[in-house]
C-alpha cells in the first residue's frame, strides 16, 4: 500500500509538472505529458481503491 501511495505522488508531480509546463509555455509536449501522467493516475487511483478496501475488510 506504502508503494501504491509513493507511485501516486509521482504521478502527481509529473502530472503538476507537465500541466504547468503547457498552460505557461504553450508547450504542447508537455500537454501530451500530462494527459499520459493523468491516465496513469486513473489507473493507480482505481488499484488504490481496491487495496483500500481490501484492506478495510481485514
């Protein structure tokens, strides 16, 4: 669980990184970045969810 919350901060500051990068600089780059960064977070967001509450039954 420790590693899924470490893996979801990364994601978050690559994401916060990107997103700022586009909006500031006009960097399109940056916007497929963040949209990639933003999947991902799904992803881990939905695994976080289904530990949490494997881990609320126990």
């Amino acid at each position: 669980m420790k590693n899924l919350v470490d893996q979801i901060n990364a994601q978050i500051e690559l994401f916060a990184v990107n997103a700022a990068a586009q909006v500031e600089k006009n960097n399109k780059a940056a916007g497929t970045r963040a949209r990639k960064a933003a999947l991902e977070l799904t992803k881990l967001l939905k695994e976080f969810r289904k530990v949490s509450v494997e881990e609320a039954k126990k």
